[in-house]
C-alpha cells in the first residue's frame, strides 16, 4: 500500500491525543517493531512491557508482523497478540518504503469466562497473575474495535 509519508516524531500529537480521548494504549513502533513512543493510559503497558521481556521481544515481533499486514491490507489491520488481546495498527511510511506503524491496544474482546483453561495456563508462564489482565485491561465489543481501527486509520492518514 505505499502511503503518505511520514517521520515518527511527526505523529505523536495524534498518537497522545487518540489516545487519551479513547482510552486505549499506543505505540509508536519502528520497522523491527520496536517502540519509539508509548502513550500509557492503563495498567497494561506495564503487562505488555512484562510479556516482551519474558518472551524475547515477542511482543514487538508481532507489532511488526502486523505493520506489515497493514500494508498489505489497505491501511489497516486488527490482530490478536501472543495472549490473546487484541491490538490493531495503521502503517507508516517514508519515501514509499514501510518504516514502522501505530499500534493500539491491547483490549479484550472477550470476557473472563471466555478464556480455555489452556489459554490461562499460557498467560500464567508470562505474567505472575493472569487475572490482572482479565481486571486491568479495556472490554470493547468487537464493532467498536472496528470503529476505533478505522478511526486511527482516519486519524493518520487524513492529517
């Protein structure tokens, strides 16, 4: 999708912004996935922060691998992490090459009582207790994730 260009530093007025009107996370992510601006609203940047160091950057793997499907996709891309939240990412780009993304999230879509015990058991070799995911992270209902995909998408492009 080659889209407008665009320097990381020039977007973290709409990042910041998103993301305290909203309510939700957000990171600026280089091209390896790496971030280069966080915008913390909840208690789970610090689960996230937790889940990348115990699983060798897993976390910022996955930031990437959804930048890449966000071009690939027409702008815009919703995804679930390595711990079953939910995420969603508009590309960036400079001189035409992909150079990074902006990442929201996580959020859940599902509830507490939707989690296989298999799933708690996988949450549970990452983080000390996995019920602070299920009380520290945002529900939204799987249309309001669409919604706030398209608004970031909007928001990033439409400047």
């Amino acid at each position: 999708m080659a889209g407008k260009d665009y320097v990381i530093g020039d977007i973290k007025d709409i990042v910041n912004s998103y993301s305290v009107s909203t309510g939700v996370d957000m990171r600026i992510v280089d091209g390896t996935g790496e971030t280069a601006h966080l915008s913390c609203v909840s208690k789970a940047c610090s689960l996230c922060k937790t889940a990348n160091n115990k699983t060798d950057g897993k976390c910022d793997m996955t930031h990437h691998y959804g930048c890449i499907q966000a071009d690939r996709f027409g702008g815009k891309y919703v995804f679930f992490c390595h711990l079953g939240l939910t995420h969603w990412v508009t590309p960036l780009f400079n001189d035409g090459d992909l150079i990074g993304g902006v990442v929201a999230g996580p959020v859940m879509m599902s509830g507490h009582d939707d989690v296989t015990q298999e799933e708690y058991t996988h949450l549970g070799s990452i983080v000390d207790d996995p019920d602070t995911i299920h009380s520290s992270i945002t529900y939204r209902q799987p249309k309001e994730v669409d919604a706030l995909s398209q608004l970031l998408y909007f928001s990033v492009y439409n400047q």
